[in-house]
C-alpha cells in the first residue's frame, strides 16, 4: 500500500501579501528595505487602488497594513528578515508560492510591469516622486 505524500498546506494570501512576494521576486534574491516596499507599495496603491493597504502621510507613506504582511510573510517562511530588521528578501518557499500565481491576471500583470521598475530606483529618488506627483501624501 502507497502512503499519501504529505502535501505542504500552503496558506491563503490576499492581494497586499502577493504584490509583496511580486516585489521581492523582482529583486531577484536581493535584500530590500522594507522603507523601500513600502514606497512601491505606496505607488501601485495610488495607481491601482486594488490592494486597499491604507497609508498615512510621511516622507515615505506609511503603512501598518504593509507592516502585518511583511511580519505574516515572515513568519510564514515566505520571506526572510534580515536578523537586525528592515530588510526582506524571498525564500524559496517563496518563490515556489509565487510562481502558482499567474501573471496572466491584470491585478497582477500590470503591477509586476511597474513593479520591476521600481525597484531599480533607490529609495530617495521613490520618495522625491512620491513629494512630486503625490505631495498631500508627501
């Protein structure tokens, strides 16, 4: 008699935790300030509005609901903190959860896109466009 493989129960993510793991796979197993994630974060929010994290104004908008999704993510063994904090990168685990969702879905797809962008800024030049085209945020 075969024995059922035990299968990985893989927990239910919402739109923020994903966008999140997109953001980390577009680094390419860089390390990134989670500042950083919370400024693209900012910036697909404002032209999406689909992840519904709610900011509050600040050189970088701030956000408890990204704070949570970085904290659960973590502690789901989808990504890694650095030991001192403030920084995250994708595990494997991550990527494996990652890849089951397709980037055929415009919720996802067109974010991605912006997302590989922004990442190649540095996070001065995320905030001087957020004080640019977003100022009441900034």
């Amino acid at each position: 008699m075969k024995w059922p493989r035990e299968r990985k129960r893989v927990a239910s993510l919402n739109l923020l935790e994903i966008w999140i793991l997109l953001i980390l796979k577009a680094t390419a197993g860089r390390w990134v300030r989670a500042d950083k994630i919370m400024a693209i974060v900012f910036l697909l929010e404002r032209k999406y509005g689909l992840s519904k994290a709610r900011f509050v104004p600040g050189v970088i908008p701030w956000s408890g609901d990204v704070v949570v999704a970085l904290r659960r993510l973590a502690s789901l063994g989808l990504a890694e903190e650095l030991p001192q904090g403030g920084a995250y990168r994708l595990t494997e685990e991550g990527r494996m959860t990652i890849e089951r969702y397709s980037l055929g879905d415009p919720k996802l797809r067109y974010p991605f896109i912006d997302m590989k962008s922004f990442i190649e800024w540095d996070v001065n030049a995320l905030a001087k466009h957020i004080r640019v085209n977003y100022p009441e945020w900034a």
